[in-house]
C-alpha cells in the first residue's frame, strides 16, 4: 500500500500500486494547473 502526498507533505489517498499512485499524482497536477490558468 502507497501514501499519496501533497507538495506539502498532506495526506492525499492510498494506492495498491506505485503506477496508480503515478496516475493519481499526475492528474492531481494536472487538475491544479489548469485552475492557474
């Protein structure tokens, strides 16, 4: 089981696998990027 975190070290989710918690990270960021847009 994986801890996803924030930039900020806050708990974010858990994930049964390192390429889930990479496509859960990546939309995260990108979801957050489009807000500064």
């Amino acid at each position: 089981m994986w801890v996803v975190e924030d930039q900020d070290g806050r708990f974010m989710g858990r994930v049964g696998q390192p390429e889930k918690a990479a496509e859960f990270l990546a939309a995260w960021f990108i979801a957050e990027d489009e807000d500064w847009a």
